[in-house]
C-alpha cells in the first residue's frame, strides 16, 4: 500500500494529496478517479455562459493592451 502511486491533486492547504491513486488513474477516489465523477459527457452547464471561449479570451486581451496603451500615453502627457 505505501509503494502505490499518490494522488497527484493538490489539497488545500497546496500541499500533495498523500492517498493512493485508484488503480489504472492518476486521481485518488477524492480527487477524481471515482466512477462517476466528474461533470457528465455534453455537460451543456460547463458552456451557460461563454466567458472562457476563445473568443472572449482574445477580446479581453485586447481590451487589456489598449487600455496599457492608454495609461502609457496619459504618463507620456505629464
């Protein structure tokens, strides 16, 4: 038992999950390597909302290096 392989999450204190991984997973039956956990496959719930797309993303980004510009523009004008 101590010679089999430990969970590879992180606890919440961000130290190592010390359990053993369940066989044939990298997951302890905590974490993740339980059947049946996990979000169901076409989870439609993940997606509600849009605000991790690609898409987004890119935009905030965008958003981000024009207001840089802006604030290095402003301290240019003092």
């Amino acid at each position: 038992m101590l010679a089999s392989p430990r969970c590879g999450a992180k606890t919440r204190t961000s130290g190592p999950c010390r359990s053993p991984a369940v066989s044939g997973k990298k997951r302890c039956r905590m974490h993740g390597g339980a059947p049946g956990s996990g979000a169901p496959r076409a989870n439609q719930n993940a997606r509600k909302h849009g605000l991790f797309t690609r898409d987004a993303i890119a935009e905030r980004r965008q958003i981000r290096a024009l207001l840089g510009e802006a604030r290095k523009l402003l301290e240019a004008m003092k």
